[in-house]
C-alpha cells in the first residue's frame, strides 16, 4: 500500500518517494523510527490498526503515538478475512467452530505478530466462538500466509489484498470478513 501511495504521490507531487520497510514489534520499530525524524514534514507513517492497539498492549513505548504522529489522510478500509487451510474439513464458520471445539488446542492461529490487527481479530474470535487454538505470532503478514498455505498453522484473518489470490486459486478457503457485509471480490460464503 506505501508504494502504490508512493508512486501517487510522486507522480503529482514531482518529487520521489522512497518506501522503507521497517517491520517488527508489531508496528512500534517502524513508528518509532518515524518519531525520532525531524519534524520537517518530509517523514510519513503509514499507520495501520496495530498503532492503535499498541497503546494499550504494551506498557512502555518510546512514543506516545496520539502525541507524536499527526494524521494527514485515510487511505484505505478494507476488512480482514477468516481463511482456513482447505486441509481442515469445514465449509462455513459454524463448521470451523464446531470441528475447533471437538479438537480444543489442537488447531493453530496464525497471527502477523503480537498485536497485530489479524492477532486482535483472532482472539476476539477465540472468545466469541469459545475455542480453545494455539497462537502462533509470524513476523508479518506474509510469514503468517506462507504458514497458513502450508498447512503449518489452520487460521488466519488476513488482509483481504493479499490473500485474495490464494483463495481465488482454491489455496485458502474463506469463510467470513470482519465486516457486516461480504466483500463483493470474495466468492460467496457457505450458509
């Protein structure tokens, strides 16, 4: 998404952009490191759910991210998506609920990392379907994919732009999004 923005932004603005990645710690590495640039204007954040979950996960930061960064514009809302490995025998969320109940702490939950936007959405799915699954933090979103596909770990809520190949190719099987109404890029769910 930075790059895409990137590109934007270069081609109206006149001036490059470069895109550093700076993964870890569940966002604090890369917003930490946009804290301590100088506040020319020439330093942007691209935040994302974890900034905000952060704050109250981790009880000391080297920021303070509603005092240190300064919002300029949203730039995209799309849900998570509920995807199992097709290996798990389960067509609709009711089934996954009910085959991860018959198999307590047997089935794994991928997660982009601790306090991740995916980790947060898991474990409120946890404790709304009332299954007992086993974490396991990858460090980012394509990690978790890579364990999802192969077959390492059975959920995951991933970014619905970087998964949709998978499951459009039969890879992952989605089951629901995050959101009250589907996503019209998805196939339709399973009743």
């Amino acid at each position: 998404m930075a790059r895409i923005m990137g590109q934007w932004l270069s081609e109206r603005l006149g001036q490059q952009f470069v895109i550093e990645n700076r993964p870890g710690a569940g966002t604090n590495i890369g917003t930490e490191a946009v804290v301590r640039a100088p506040a020319d204007g020439y330093t942007l954040l691209l935040a994302s759910p974890p900034a905000a979950i952060n704050a109250t996960l981790y009880e000391k930061l080297n920021f303070n991210f509603l005092r240190d960064i300064v919002p300029v514009a949203g730039i995209v809302r799309a849900p998570y998506v509920l995807e199992i490995n097709p290996t798990v025998p389960a067509q609709t969320v009711h089934e996954f609920i009910a085959y991860a109940k018959s198999n307590p702490g047997k089935l794994s939950m991928a997660s982009a990392g601790i306090g991740s936007g995916p980790h947060a959405a898991g474990e409120l799915f946890k404790i709304m379907a009332g299954v007992n699954m086993i974490h396991v933090p990858y460090r980012g979103q394509a990690p978790a994919l890579t364990g999802l596909l192969g077959g390492q770990v059975q959920l995951y809520f991933a970014g619905i732009t970087s998964s949709i190949q998978y499951v459009r190719a039969g890879q992952l099987r989605s089951l629901a999004v995050t959101t009250a109404a589907r996503s019209p890029v998805l196939p339709p769910f399973r009743a």
